[in-house]
C-alpha cells in the first residue's frame, strides 16, 4: 500500500519531532465531541486513508501522525457540545505531552512530500475490541482532547487493531447501506481512560454529510 504523505520536522527548543500527515486531507472524514461520545464518520475513501495512517502510526513510533479534520466539520457549524476535532495517533514510548501540541502544531510549515509503501491492513483480521477491557492487557489506548485535536496514545498493536477496524468499514459499509437501505454500518474503539469512540460509515451524498455535520443542532 502507498501513502502519500507531507512529513514535518518542527522544533520546540532543543528537541525536534516528527509529524506525518496525509499528502491530502479526505473531504468525508469528520470526528466530533459530542460530550458523553466521540462521534466519527467516514466515506470509503476516508476510512481507507485512515488505515493506512493507522498502520503508520503502528510501524512509525516515533512519529506523530496527524490527520487535520477540523475544516470538514466547519460548515456545519456544530454546537459547543458537538465540535469538530483533529486526530494525533502517536506511541506511547514517544511520551509526547498534549499540551504542546498547539505549539508544535504552529511551527509544522509546508513540510517535505513523501511516499511511505505500507502492508496494507488485512481486512480479514479478527477485531478483538473486548480484549481490550481486559485490565491485565497492557496494549489499550490512552485518550486525550487538548488544542482540538483528540490524541489516541498506544502500542504498536493497537495501532494495528485500530487499522483492520477502520479496513473493515471501507470494505462493508459501502455493502450495508447499499444491501439494507435505512440501516448503517459502524465500529467502535475504547480507551482505558475516555469516551468510546464511534465511528460509522457515510455514503459520499451531501444530505449525510449534511446530517452529520449539523446533527449537534437537531
């Protein structure tokens, strides 16, 4: 699998990071706080990207990968309780605090365009999301919502987990709503500490997006 991507080298002080993002930000994907939830939609597009993001973050530990999503949820001008937010999926080994990230995040610039060649996500993998309950697992994430950006902190296997999860709704959602009309297709993700994270597939028509975008108002 090839991901184009646009890698950045900013400086806090002595210390240098890395920062991966896509080449291109996927219109359809969009990731809202909605208070008690974390809410997540994504077209097939979008959630084939994010795999592969996923999958980076899994084999790239120390890097940030960033996914910029907030402009998608613009437009809908979702409420206080329901606000757009960036994805940073980083290792835990990189013990990067959240609270520098807005500032590390003003230093990124244009960045440099690469090409990573990734194994792509086996959509086929069994998602144990129970497994990760389990108190005497150490690989579950940790969760953070700081500078509007939602930081999901883990291993190398949950990162793995997360992209068969996000390879799985690429492959079935489209099948769902096209098989079974009025239904949708969804997965969830769980932290040890934070809100469950839903994500659900949405057909690339402006009245889903439409409707995701402004459901904080309805």
């Amino acid at each position: 699998m090839k991901l184009p991507v646009t890698l950045h080298r900013p400086r806090l002080g002595p210390a240098e990071f890395n920062v991966i993002r896509p080449a291109r930000t996927p219109d359809r994907a969009l990731l809202l706080d909605a208070d008690r939830y974390l809410n997540a939609y994504f077209d097939q597009e979008a959630a084939q990207l994010t795999a592969g993001l996923w999958a980076l973050a899994a084999s790239s530990p120390r890097s940030l990968i960033h996914l910029p999503m907030r402009v998608n949820g613009a437009a809908g001008a979702p409420g206080p309780r329901q606000r757009p937010l960036d994805l940073v999926l980083l290792h835990h080994s990189l013990q990067f605090a959240p609270s520098r990230w807005k500032e590390l995040r003003a230093r990124l610039g244009a960045g440099r365009a690469h090409t990573v060649d990734l194994p792509g996500p086996d959509p086929d993998a069994e998602i144990d999301g129970t497994a990760l309950h389990h108190r005497e697992n150490r690989d579950v994430f940790r969760q953070h919502v700081h500078s509007e950006t939602l930081f999901m902190t883990g291993s190398a296997r949950t990162f793995r987990n997360g992209a068969a999860l996000f390879a799985d709704l690429a492959r079935h959602g489209p099948h769902q709503l096209l098989a079974h009309p009025g239904t949708h297709y969804c997965r969830r993700l769980f932290s040890d500490i934070g809100r469950e994270v839903h994500i659900e597939y949405a057909a690339p028509s402006a009245q889903t997006w439409h409707q995701a975008r402004t459901q904080a108002g309805t």
